[in-house]
C-alpha cells in the first residue's frame, strides 16, 4: 500500500500544467478582436476540422506571441507562413499567416512581436484573420484546446465532480 501512494504523489507531481495554470493574452491588440471562426475540433480527432479559432485583423497588424516561451517554427508550412511557440508546460501555440521576425530557439514574452499579419488566410472574412491555435503535447499525438479558454480574461469556473 506504501508503494502506492509514492507512486501516486510520484505521479501527480509529473502532471504538466494544464488549462487552470496557463493564462494566455490575445495575439492581435489592442482590444478584443472579433473572433470570424470558433474552435470546432473534429471527431474523431484525425478528420478534418478547425482546430484553432479565426480572429479579424489588418494586413501587417503585428501578432505578438500569446504568453512566455520559445519559438519552435519560424517559416513557410504547406505553403503559409507559420510561428509556432512552446509554453512552460507543455502547451504549444501557433500563428498563421505570419511573415515572421522572430527566429527558432529565440525566447519571448507576451509583450514580443512575433511577425506581421499576411492576408489571404482561406475563408476569412476581413481584409486579414490570424489562424491561432493552442495544443498539449507533441504535434504527433497533440490534443487541441480552444485558445479562448486559456485568456486571462476567461474566468476559471469549477465545477463539482458528483453533480
């Protein structure tokens, strides 16, 4: 019975951060922008879906990176300019379309530009959206979250677990 709860404390202390430690700050400021498409992940997880969020913004508006971390992609991916940062525990962001000013390796704050904001994102409505996407884990075996949960501006709600 020991050796169980060492593992289990042993266990739990391994837990990575999750959605209630990490409070992210919008990309595009300043204000709110207007959200053009939510998160709507697909099921099951490996047909297509839309596995970030849409927000409106201005050709060459600057994008600045969501939170604290390091820059893990900085280029062209499938033909779109691409910025993909990763967070203390284990969340990764990314930013699309992006002609990037910031390398791979560089680290950030939420204050730090992370490159502009290209037109010609497919769908959007404005004259530019930023594709922002949040994910735990590696991009092989990732589990997508709506970015807008993890605002600072979202407020926690917790709820009982035996309703």
């Amino acid at each position: 019975m020991r050796f169980l709860v060492v593992l289990l404390v042993a266990l739990v202390g391994a837990v990575p951060a999750r959605a209630d430690d990490v409070r992210l700050q919008w990309p595009l400021r300043p204000g709110v922008p207007v959200v053009c498409r939510i998160f709507d992940p697909p099921e099951p997880d490996w047909r297509p879906g839309h596995r970030g969020v849409d927000l409106a913004g201005i050709p060459g508006q600057p994008v600045y990176a969501a939170g604290a971390g390091t820059v893990v992609f900085a280029g062209l991916l499938a033909d779109r300019p691409v910025v993909s940062v990763a967070h203390p525990g284990g969340l990764r962001t990314s930013y699309e379309p992006v002609a990037a000013t910031v390398r791979p390796g560089q680290l950030v704050t939420a204050s730090s530009a992370l490159g502009r904001l290209v037109p010609g994102h497919p769908g959007c409505p404005a004259p530019a959206c930023l594709h922002w996407g949040a994910m735990w884990g590696p991009a092989a075996r990732a589990d997508y979250v709506d970015p807008l949960g993890l605002l600072a501006t979202t407020p926690v709600r917790l709820k009982p677990l035996n309703p």
